[in-house]
C-alpha cells in the first residue's frame, strides 16, 4: 500500500494520544484528514494502486499501476463485476 498524503482518499486513524491535553488538537488532526477523503472522492479521485483488493464487490473500481498489480490491460481504471476486473480505460 503506497504511503497517504494530502490526495490520498485513504483514512485511518491516528494513535489517540496518552495526555488529555492533547484531545482538541487529535480531534482536528483526525477531522481534517477525514475531510480530504471525503473531498477526494466527492471529486472523483481515485488512488493509483499497486495490489490487488482483498476482498472485492461488483461495483469497485481502481486504479491499477500495472505492474505490481495488472488486472489485464497494464495501467489503467478497472470495474469489478461478475467476479472479475474488467478494463474501462
């Protein structure tokens, strides 16, 4: 899995930290990170991947490097559907 950066539709949750002192500042971090999520799909972004998903649903799509990870067609968006990944561009 590639590392999350501030376009990266990817969430999880930082460690909560020890100190109570330290909760409004987590809380914000986590808020905002949550929101560029939500913002980067709502957009329509998807996250080049390199590994196949674990556990696929008809109806996924992704974006496959090609090399680690190659569907098919190399590069490119892929739909999952009757169990397969199908290439759409």
């Amino acid at each position: 899995m590639q590392a999350n950066n501030s376009s990266t539709v990817f969430y999880s949750p930082s460690p909560t930290p020890n100190d109570p002192a330290d909760l409004p500042r987590y809380l914000r971090d986590e808020f905002q990170a949550i929101q560029n999520a939500i913002m980067q799909l709502a957009a329509g972004h998807l996250d080049m991947v390199n590994a196949v998903p674990a556990k696929p649903r008809d109806g996924d799509i992704r974006f496959a490097d090609g090399t680690n990870w190659n569907p098919g067609s190399g590069k490119g968006f892929y739909g999952y559907y009757n169990s397969a990944w199908h290439f759409l561009g």
